[in-house]
C-alpha cells in the first residue's frame, strides 16, 4: 500500500505530463447572438506559484485585473502567485474564424473563444444566451437556470480539458437513453430529430463494444450533437456530427464508433502533439480497421492501406509518423491513419491479442486524464511483453519510407531426402527489422510460418513436408510495405514451372 502510495506521488510531482491541478479556472461567457458578439470573464486562481500562458489572439477590450493588456504574438504570459485570482476581461465577435458559427438560432464553438491555457485544466464553464438556446459543451451533467430573457447553462465537469467547445441551438430537439450507469443524450436539429434513436442504439453497442475491448467509458455521459459546419469531431463526453452527414449511413456505422472510441484515445488520454499524435491510428485500428475485420474484410482493408501509400506519399509527401500530427491532405491522412494503424496491428500480430489489449488497458489506466506520447506507449508495451522495442518503434515512427520486399533465387530441391525450399529475401532500402508471414499451400493444406528478417539480403531455407503448389509473403496484409507494381502480393506457384519468377496473386 505504501509502495503505491509512494509510486502515486512519484508520478503526481515529477511528471510533465500531470495535468494543472493547482490552477482553478472560471469561465463566465455572455453571448449576444444579435450582435454576434461574445463578453467572457475569466477567474483563476492558483494554489501555488506558477506562471500561465494563453491565447488570446482577436480578442478586444482585453484586461487582466482591470488593467488594459496588449498580447505578445497571440498570448499572455501572467505569474499568479498562490492565492492570487487573475481575472481576465474580454470581448469577441465571432463569425470571423471557420471554427465558430452564429447566427440568431445557433452557435458553434470550436476554436479558440476563451483565454487557452498551454496545459491541461479543469474548467468551470458557465454560458448565458438568449431564450430558447438549448447549449452543451463539455460535461457530465449540465444544470440550466432561466430568466425572462436568457438562459445560462452551467457545465459541471471535472476532468482536465487541453480545450473547450459549445453546441447551442435554439432548433435542438434533446433525447435521452442511458448505457449502464452512462446518460446517453441525443441533440439533433428538429428536423434530424428522428436520427436520434438509432444514433442512441449504436453508441450504446459501442460503448459495450469499448468497455468489453479496453476500461470503463471514462466519464458519465455521451451525447450526440448536430452541427451546422461539416465536422466530425470527438469532444470529451460528446461528438459533434456535421448536418450535412448525420443521415449517411456509414456515418453510425464506422464515423460514430470511432468518435466513441476516441474518448478513451485523445479525450481522455489526450494527445501530447508535439511528440506526435498517436490517437488517431490506434482509433483508425480498432475502430474502422475492426469493424472491416468484423465483417471478414480485415486484409482488404489493410490492402487498401498499402494502396494509399501508393496513391498518395510520393518523395513529396514523404514523413515520419512521429512528425504527424493533423491531417490536412490525403498522404498525412495515409500515414497518421493507415500506416499508424498497421504499427499496432503489426505489435498485435507479433505478442498476440492477449498481450496487444492488456498493453492498451495498462496504458489506458496509467494515462487517464493527463498527455501522452509514443515514448509512454513503447514504455507500456514493453512492461507488458518483457521486450526492447527501441528498434521497433523507432524504424516504424522516424523512418519516412516503408519496407521494399522481393524474393528472387527461388528454388525447390531434395537434398539428402529432405524437400527444402530456398529463397532470397531483399529489402530494397535499408533493411527494417521485419517479421514476415510465409504462407505455404499444399494440395492437401495450408500452413503460415514467420520468419524474421534483419538485413539487405537474407537466405531463407525451409524444411517441408510435401511438395508445394504455392508460396505467398505477406498473404494477410500484415506487414506495413511497398506494393509491387500492379502487384498485391509477392508469390510463387508451383505446378507450371519451378522458376524463381515472383508473380502476383
Ligand atoms: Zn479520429
């Protein structure tokens, strides 16, 4: 008990990555929908010394403490010594940045509409808007007080946020439903309203799905929240579902599991994105690339991946996957997604699911609630499985190309009353470190053997039963690699010729 006790505050005093909870933070915003405009106040106080930087950038009539105060390059670097409250006065008109959207009947929040700390921090978030608005943010319960003219929402969430968002509509018809002891909340236009039920059906088979798969949904309610803009966002505790795709029916089918999905990756253990963002591969894994598997569509999906690759990252668009961190263009899209999710499905692969989901689990309780980058994932996975992966991780995250892989000298001989067959494998770049899947077809049979590849070129000799009819690499797309042109596999038949010609399949 002590011992926890003492790895607890280990963890708590000299980690970076501890989210501020020695800053309280008060937001108090006024929106006037008429005028576009929104008057915000800011309290924090501290229980420490510290020293905060926010964003600040287009606000006006800017002061901190009553005191007027011009930001340097967007922000505000303030000491708060303990005790102290900061309170910092603004105003903003909205509608000037593609993030925000107002007009008389509904506001949209998902830029930077608040003094933004550069650290995690539990907010207290409290919104005053006209009459008839319906508003949510970030919350496990909401409590609403209503006046003759307004009505001010207050958001009760305590769990640090690296940023804060508003959904508020005067056009919201709100249903509710529950998962277990999780509130299940519906916001859709009046019009969409009729989406809700089904919405509310699949997130609840998706957070049995993830709880079964991972922990406990990590906070107490999810909603589903319609949007004006085109977005399909993962907020802590809700997901913010553009208009203009609501009623497509991939949308509850894959878009929604993987916003799920990401409040356990990216809203709960948030991203550390100068490390890189890990998130949305491992939710592009276990969410789109499951549900494929699910369907027994698991190799075509992974092919695609390798198709993409193809398609879209040329020496152009070339970057390692630690570089990643937003997708702006179909080959940033390829690698923080696709080729990210093949690193996890490749780790899977070589430790089995057993060791793959305990590792996910760990990570999970361990990082809860604070930043986390790929160093805290290699280090989880190594506890978990007992290995290195300095190698693995590093030539799958720093490295801006992908394994080149042909065979050649293929030849199949009786030596000694063994039927041996022999091959070259060459790796056309530097060698990665590889553990390839060799499928050997027999007429009777198919049996699947790994074999671990370290250099340029390296002999394979294996021992077989019986004579062969067909040899494929990599039959699975498990291996994150080049395609061959016009090629999908590198394999080899036998039956027509004993050649050592690699065709495709
Ligand atoms: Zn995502």
């Amino acid at each position: 008990m002590l011992k926890n006790l003492l790895i607890l505050l280990i963890v708590i005093n000299f980690s970076p990555l501890a989210w501020a909870k020695n800053i309280h933070y008060g937001l108090d915003v006024t929106i006037d929908t008429q005028n576009q405009k929104l008057t915000g106040t800011a309290s924090i106080t501290a229980t420490e010394e510290r020293t905060l930087n926010f964003f600040v950038a287009n606000f006006s009539k800017l002061t901190v403490n009553e005191k007027t105060i011009t930001p340097k390059q967007g922000y505000i670097t303030l000491p708060i010594q303990s005790g102290q409250k900061l309170v910092i006065n603004y105003e903003l008109i909205l509608n000037n940045e593609n993030t925000h959207f107002i007009d008389q009947n509904n506001v949209f929040l998902t830029g930077r509409w608040y003094p933004q700390l550069d650290e995690l921090v539990e907010y207290q978030l409290s919104v005053t808007l006209p009459n008839g608005f319906i508003a949510t943010s970030e919350a496990d319960s909401v409590d609403v007080r209503k006046t003759k003219t307004s009505s001010r929402f207050t958001f009760q969430f305590n769990h640090p946020l690296d940023s804060l968002n508003l959904a508020a509509s005067k056009n919201y018809i709100v249903k509710t439903d529950s998962y277990k002891s999780i509130k299940i909340e519906a916001y859709f236009f009046q019009e969409d309203a009729i989406l809700a039920d089904t919405y509310m059906k699949y997130s609840k088979k998706y957070l049995a799905m993830y709880e079964n798969m991972l922990t406990p949904y990590p906070y107490k309610r999810f909603a589903i929240v319609e949007n004006i803009l085109p977005t399909g966002f993962g907020m802590p505790s809700y997901t913010l579902l553009g208009r203009a795709v609501v009623h497509l029916p991939f949308i509850v089918k894959t878009s929604l599991g993987h916003e799920i999905l990401h409040e356990w990756f990216g809203n709960s253990v948030f991203v550390d994105y100068e490390q890189g963002n890990w998130a949305e591969g491992i939710t592009n894994y276990l969410a789109d690339q499951h549900y494929a598997a699910m369907r027994g569509e698991g190799k075509a999906y992974r092919k695609q991946i390798m198709v993409d690759y193809n398609a879209y990252v040329n020496n152009n668009h070339a970057m390692s996957v630690k570089s990643f961190k937003l997708r702006h263009n179909p080959a940033q899209r390829v690698i923080g997604y696709g080729k990210t999710a093949m690193i996890f499905h490749m780790l899977r692969k070589q430790f089995g699911d057993k060791a793959f989901f305990a590792a996910w689990r760990d990570f999970i309780q361990t990082y809860s609630f604070r930043l986390a980058a790929w160093n805290e994932i290699q280090k989880t996975f190594e506890t978990v499985t007992g290995k290195n992966l300095a190698n693995y991780f590093s030539q799958w995250l720093n490295r801006t190309d992908i394994p080149q892989i042909t065979a050649e000298n293929v030849e199949l001989q009786v030596i000694q009353g063994k039927l041996l067959l022999t091959f070259t494998l060459v790796q056309h770049n530097a060698p990665y470190q590889l553990q390839l899947p060799i499928t050997i077809y027999t007429n009777e049979n198919k049996t699947q053997q790994l074999i671990e590849i370290t250099s340029k070129r390296q002999q394979i000799t294996l021992t077989l039963d019986e004579p062969p009819t067909k040899v494929v690499i990599d039959e699975n797309y498990d291996i994150m690699r080049q395609l061959a042109p016009n090629s999908t596999n590198i394999s080899w038949n036998y039956g027509q010729a004993k050649s050592s010609y690699c065709s495709s399949s």
